[in-house]
C-alpha cells in the first residue's frame, strides 16, 4: 500500500513542478520574437528582445507578446484571395495594386512585392510605441507612398526594359530603408510583378514591345549569320590548311618511302656482292676440309686393318680366331662316343680350339699353364 502512494506522491510533485515552471518561465518558439512587459509599477515594456528559448518571466506580473522575426512579404496585387488585406500567413500581407501616372501622363497600375524584416533589437520598440498590431499596415502605407512617387518617373517603356526596372529598384531600396527606419524594419529587396496600363494603350504598348522584340531578333538573326559566316570562312581555312598539311606529309612520306626503298636496295645489292664473294671461299674452304677429313679417316681405317691384320698373323692372333670361330659353330647335333676319348667335346672350347688350328694350341696351352 505504501508504494502505490509514494508513486501517486512522486507524479504529484512532477506536475505541481510543471506547473510552477510554466508559470515562471515563457518558451519563445523559433521565428518569433519574444517582448516581455512588467504589469506591476512603472517598468512597462523591457527594453530587450527575447530569442527562441525559456526566459524568466512570472504568470500575471509579466505579460509577452510575440512578433514575427521571419521575412515578412507585403504584395501590392489584384489577387482574388485578398480578405481584409492581408492573407492567411502571419508574414505575408496583401494590398491593393499601386494606381499611378507616369512621367508622360499615362496611368498605370503596378503589382510590387517588397521583403522586409524587424530590425534586429528593436521589436520591443514596436511594442512599447503601440504598434504591435498596427505596424504592418503603417509600413504598407509607408511604402505605397515611396513606390508611388518613385516608379512615377518612368515612361511605359522604361517598364518593358528589364535592367532599367532592375536598377530603378536597386536605387529606391536604400531609401525606402530610411523611410522604414522609423517603423523599425529593413528592406530587403524589391520585386515589380507585372503592370498594366488601360486597355488601348495596352495593345499599343505591346505593339511597341513586339516591335522592339523582332528588331532584337533581327539583331540576333543578324548575329547568328555574322557567325555562321565567320564559321563557315574559319571552316574553310581549317580545310584548306588540312589539305595542304596533308599534302605536305604525303610528299615527306613519299620521300622517305623513296630514299628507304634505295637505302633497301642498296643495302641487298651489297650483300649479294659479299655473298657471292664470300661464299665460293667458303664453298671451296668446305669441300678441302672435307676432303682433308676424309682423308684422315682413309687413313686410319687403312692403319687399323693393316694393325689388326698384323695382329691377327701372329700365334695368339690365329688363337684368337679359332676360338672365335668355335664359340660361333652352330652345331645342331653332336654324337657323343664314351667309348673313345678321343672324340672332343663341343663344350671344350680350349680342346674344340685345338682341332680347329692343330697343334699349336696345344703349345698356347702349355704356354699358358707356365
């Protein structure tokens, strides 16, 4: 049971803290500008302009007020959305379109826009002179009059040529801000919408601008044949230089093609001299070495059949042979007599070699046993 009330405890005191906080402190949301009065003695409006955050300030001592610190945008335009001249947006304000008469005497009506912001440190001014509510519209009327009397130096065809309305705003600016000085805003900049003149001079005016359009176009169609002309000489420059460079390195190309086509011959022609020079030596040289080789090997076959028939005539040279000869008898059948000794065998080939060369081997044999 105990902790069920501590808890019940715990959220109390958050809300009662909640509560006492909200009413000690005024958050200030982003975009506004936040003036804080003094209700009680003679303190009235705080000279400081309060930013976005929380700022002390007590439930019925203090009062706030908040002003727009945004981009405020004030058209002077026909729009059908117009209620009590101003629009739903709390930094946008609409009012009737400027009426004037120009330098030749022709009316004219003008749609503007002009931006302007409160002068940073001074909204606790506009609330302190009264103004919080009323000073937009007095800088509406501020500024009709200075476009009013500014815009009524041009002709209708100063207000066709865009760099002279660029530059007609440009110089009202810095005095329209002195103007708004005292309101506490700045100027930001100035944007002429559109304009319109009665209906006649309407379609004489653009009459004038389709005029003045198709000399401009005239002007550019004259430019774009200037070019095309200018092109089209540079084009045939640059084909007539690529010919003649063209022809000027076929003409090198066949030069060097020439000289290497001799330089190649030459260099054949003095290689079939040296070939047919050189090569009869070389023929001749190879057939005397060949012969010489040939030679050579003639004779050492002839020293080694004269060696080996000198060999072959002595006594171990014929012993040799014979037991060659007896090892190579191909012999298909031996009939064998125990009987006789004197038969011999083939597989003596000491006593088969002594048949063969008589009794000679008998005294190799004899020999050999020494």
């Amino acid at each position: 049971m105990k902790a069920p009330k501590i808890i019940l405890v715990v959220f109390g005191l958050l809300g009662l803290g909640l509560i006492v906080l909200s009413a000690l402190f005024e958050r200030i949301e982003p975009g506004v500008i936040g003036v804080k009065q003094n209700m009680w003695g003679a303190a009235g409006v705080i000279p400081k302009d309060h930013m976005v955050g929380y700022h002390y300030g007590v439930t019925g001592v203090h009062k706030w007020y908040a002003l727009d610190r945004r981009t405020h945008f004030l058209t002077f335009t026909q729009a059908e959305d117009q209620v009590g001249g101003s629009r739903r947006h709390a930094n946008a304000q609409e009012e009737p379109p400027l009426e004037i008469r120009t330098r030749d005497n022709n009316p004219v009506s003008v749609d503007v826009t002009v931006t302007y912001k409160i002068i940073p440190g001074e909204a606790h001014m506009i609330v302190a002179e009264g103004q919080k509510d009323a000073y937009k519209s007095r800088v509406a009327s501020q500024v009709r009059g200075v476009l009013r009397e500014e815009l009524a130096v041009l002709i209708p065809r100063d207000f066709v040529n865009t760099d002279m309305r660029l530059d007609l705003t440009r110089e009202i600016l810095p005095t329209l801000e002195v103007e708004l000085a005292g309101l506490h805003v700045r100027p930001e900049a100035i944007l002429i919408r559109a304009v319109r003149f009665l209906p006649g001079f309407e379609s004489k005016l653009q009459e004038t601008q389709l005029t003045q359009q198709k000399a401009e176009l005239a002007k550019s169609k004259r430019k774009v044949e200037d070019a095309m002309g200018a092109t089209g000489k540079i084009e045939k420059e640059t084909e007539a230089m690529a010919k003649e460079l063209r022809a000027s390195w076929d003409k090198r190309l066949q030069e060097a093609s020439s000289n290497n086509q001799v330089l190649v011959a030459t260099i054949l022609a003095e290689a079939e001299i040296y070939l047919n020079r050189v090569r009869p030596q070389a023929d001749a040289r190879y057939e005397t070495l060949i012969a010489d080789g040939q030679l050579a090997v003639d004779k050492a076959e002839a020293l080694r059949d004269e060696l080996r028939n000198a060999a072959l005539d002595t006594r171990g040279g014929r012993i040799l042979q014979a037991r060659d000869a007896a090892q190579n008898l191909d012999i298909e059948s031996v009939t064998l007599n125990s009987n006789d000794p004197s038969v011999p065998s083939i597989i003596d080939i000491d006593e088969l070699t002594s048949l063969l060369i008589g009794d000679s081997a008998d005294e190799s044999k004899d020999e050999s046993d020494d």
